[in-house]
C-alpha cells in the first residue's frame, strides 16, 4: 500500500478497506471460505510509517518500492500516491508482475494512461482504478431507478458537487494545497472528471463530447506551513456532456461554493416518466403521476411546497463503504478471476475526459470523444 499516510490512503484504503476487511476475516469467496489480507505500508517516511503500523498492529512497512516489489509474498501493488508520482510507481509495478490497483487518474496525461494500461495488458497483470462514487448508496438507488425503467426515457442529469474549501489564512483549508498548483497535479477538472465519466458512462451511457468552462476563483491561497502561495489550478469547471442516446448532463464541480443542499453532490434525473435527485446516501423521486401543474405567475407569492411533491426511496439494502466493497471485488478478481470491469483503461477514458474538458476550456470549443481503446 504506497502513499498510505495520505488522506485517501489512509482513511479510505487503509483504515475503511484493508483493516475492515483483515477485521472480519478476509474476503468471502464463491465457495464459501475467505481470503484474508496482509498488508505491508510503503512510503518516504519511516517515522510515520512505523507509527501507523504500530497503531493498527500491522507487521509490514518499507520505504524501499523497489525492494517490496521485488518480493514474492506480496500480490498486489496499491497506488494512493499523489497523481504526480503515480505513473513511474506502476509502472515499476507492471514490470515486476504485480496486480495493480489504484486511485484515480491513473495518469497526469491520456497518453501516459493509456500507455498503462497498453502495459498492464502486455505483462499480463491484473489491473483495477477506484470508481468508489457508483458504490455510494444514493447512486445505487439511482441505478436501481434506471434499472426498473422508473425513468422512461431518460433526458438529462443535472449535478452540483461542491463546497467551500477554506482559503487557508484564517481558518486552515480542509484540502492539500497541491490540489489548488496546476504544476503540482491540481485542479478540479483533473480530480472530479474521471469520477463524472464513470458516472454517466456506467449510469447513462458514453460520455460523447464536453464542453468546459473551467476558472480559478481564487488566485492565492495559504499552505500547510502557512505560507501565501498561488493558486494556478482550476478551482471550480461547469461543463456539458453529451451521452450516448441524446442525454444531456450539466455538471458544475467547485471548491468555491457554499452548499445549500442536503447534501455536497447531488444529481437530478428527468426522464419521461419520472425524475430523481440522489445524493451520496438519500434518493427522493417524483413519478409523472404526481407531477404537479405549475403555471408561471410572477405576480403571485408561492404557495405549493415542491419539496413536499417528492417521495424517499427506502434504503432496503446493506451498503458497505464504497471503497471496501470495490477492493473486495478486486481482490476476488485477483484470486478467483472474477469480475471487475473498472480497470486502466476504464482509468483512462476518465482522464481523456479530464484532458479534452481542460482544452475545451482553454478553447472555448465543445470536443467529441472518441471511444478509448487499447
Ligand atoms: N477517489 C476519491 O474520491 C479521491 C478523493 C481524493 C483524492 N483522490 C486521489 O487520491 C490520490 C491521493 O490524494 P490525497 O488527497 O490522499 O493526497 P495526500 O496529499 O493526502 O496524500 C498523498 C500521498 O502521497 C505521498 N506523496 C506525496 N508526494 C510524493 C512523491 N513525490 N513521491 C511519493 N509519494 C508522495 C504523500 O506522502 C501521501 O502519502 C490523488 O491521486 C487523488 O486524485 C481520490
């Protein structure tokens, strides 16, 4: 597990995943019996990485890569570091055979995305890139929606992802100042558009073409040490995508808005026959049958309640955090061949999506996108 110190690594991978997983015995199998987990922590600190061990009373840590790679008891390589240092690491990994898996984007370029997965295919190796946001209990429930033709025809999505990230001066920020320096890999665009493309491609279909407007609201900002330094990256995109089957999907992602929502992302979906508005956890929808008949009448107070027109959809599942249920597949994956179709090349039509919106961006134009294969 290499970058397991960071805030992905170690609250999402490390601490809900891997030790869960340890926690209850392993991996519950086809046949019935489990694979258990052992994980070893790589990173550039000793001090920190032995302090983590220690905590969670685990065995293994290195700051030797090359030495981890290089030894037979550890099957798969795991990649939380950030998007910067990824590329060279898996790389480092496909060469010594490992099965891979990783956050997103897999790459800082489509080229170099691309190129992995071309190598992971080439060596052979087991590949897998986290698509934790289509694990969440909201989207379930949206798919569930999808699935039951509770839509009709589907017509548009329309998202909101965002909150107020704090600038860093008065009150610390509640993100890594790397996200806000484009010469350090941040970027709203490069960190939010490969999750919208697994999105609307596993949800609604193909992401066709994008149109992007992408700005950074706030030019300086302060760093973990206190110091003003410049914001360079993109800190809030509002863009167009066009899907496969005509659907269109608006989604605005910003780290410079305050939320007035239930929750920090939220989709609706209009279809014929009905619309819904997920977030992470809740679903509320509203069928065509009670749809009420609003007349525009700007002389007239409102009076109708439209919130109170939605209806909840009920839980009736177990969801388990996202992040642990898709290691699970991939570690069945790994050891029993079974399915998990989010692997590198999946990764990089995500970070195609996030490329061409920059150029739209930059451009001004609306980009079709081609089908990403090997
Ligand atoms: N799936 C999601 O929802 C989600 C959310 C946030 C971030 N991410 C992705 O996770 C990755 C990590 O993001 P984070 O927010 O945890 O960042 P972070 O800064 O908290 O952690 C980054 C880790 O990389 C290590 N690191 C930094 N520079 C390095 C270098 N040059 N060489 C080797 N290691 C280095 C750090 O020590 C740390 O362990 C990013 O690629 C990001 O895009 C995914």
């Amino acid at each position: 597990m290499n970058g397991v110190s960071g805030r992905m690594g170690y609250r999402q991978h490390l601490l809900r995943s891997i030790l869960a997983i340890r926690e209850q015995g392993g991996v519950l199998r086809a046949d019935g019996t489990r694979v258990q987990v052992e994980p070893i922590l790589v990173g550039r600190s000793e001090q920190k990485l032995k302090e983590l061990a220690a905590k969670h009373n685990i065995e293994h840590y290195t700051t030797n890569l090359d030495e981890a790679l290089a030894d037979d008891r550890w099957q798969i390589y795991a990649d939380f570091l950030v998007t910067q240092a990824r590329a060279s690491a898996i790389k480092k990994a496909i060469a010594a055979g490992k099965a891979i898996y990783t956050e997103k984007p897999t790459a800082e370029s489509f080229e170099e995305a691309l190129e992995l997965a071309r190598l992971a295919t080439e060596a052979g190796v087991k590949n897998g890139v986290v698509h934790d946001k289509l694990y969440l209990p909201g989207l379930q429930k949206l798919k569930r929606l999808i699935d039951s033709g509770f839509f009709g025809r589907i017509l548009s999505v329309r998202g909101e992802f965002g909150y107020w990230v704090f600038e860093g001066d008065w009150q610390d920020a509640q993100r890594p100042s790397w996200n806000y320096r484009k010469e350090d890999g941040g970027g709203i665009i490069v960190d939010m558009f490969p999750h919208w493309n697994y999105v609307l491609e596993n949800l609604f279909g193909r992401v066709e073409s994008v149109y992007a407007k992408a700005t950074t609201h706030i030019p300086t900002r302060v760093d973990e040490q206190g110091n003003e330094y410049a914001a360079t990256a993109d800190d809030a995109a509002y863009a167009v995508f066009e899907l496969e089957g005509g659907i269109v999907a608006q989604l605005n992602s910003s780290w410079t808005v305050r939320v007035n929502r239930d929750e920090l992302v939220e989709f609706q979906v209009d279809g014929t026959h009905g619309s819904a508005v997920v977030g992470l956890f809740g679903c509320k929808i509203q069928p065509r049958n009670g749809t009420p008949k609003p007349v525009w009448n700007p002389d007239l107070a409102e009076t109708h309640n439209y919130d109170a027109d939605w209806l909840e959809v009920p839980t009736n599942d177990v969801f388990e955090n996202g992040f642990k249920t898709q290691w699970e597949q991939f570690i069945l994956h790994v050891v029993d061949d079974a399915p998990h179709t989010f692997d590198f090349l999946a990764g990089a039509s995500g970070v195609q999506l996030a490329e061409q919106g920059l150029k739209s961006s930059e451009t001004g134009a609306r980009i079709d996108l081609p089908v990403v294969q090997l």
